[in-house]
C-alpha cells in the first residue's frame, strides 16, 4: 500500500478567524472550491489538524 500523500498549503486572508474557520470546516464546500475532490471526509472530530479523505 502506498504511503498518503500529504499536502498542506499556507495563505494570508483579512477576515476573521471564525468567518475563515466557518468556511473551510464546512467539507461540503471542498468540491465546490476543488474540481478533483468529489467528496471530503473528515477522519476524526474537526478541528486543526485533522486527516481527512476525499
């Protein structure tokens, strides 16, 4: 089995932490925002850090 691929990506956005948070927590808009990514699947309790698939 391969080993996952991990990707991680850094970027400054002038809004509030909980207006920034509400968005990208919310996995339903992943594919919205990614034409590769069908369906994004949280491994864990959501919360910085977590793994998720999709």
């Amino acid at each position: 089995m391969a080993a996952p691929l991990l990707l991680r990506a850094e970027i400054e956005i002038n809004a509030p932490v909980s207006k920034v948070w509400s968005l990208i927590s919310d996995l339903g808009n992943i594919p919205k925002w990614s034409p590769q990514c069908r369906l994004m699947k949280s491994l864990g309790p959501l919360r910085s850090g977590t793994r998720t698939e999709s």
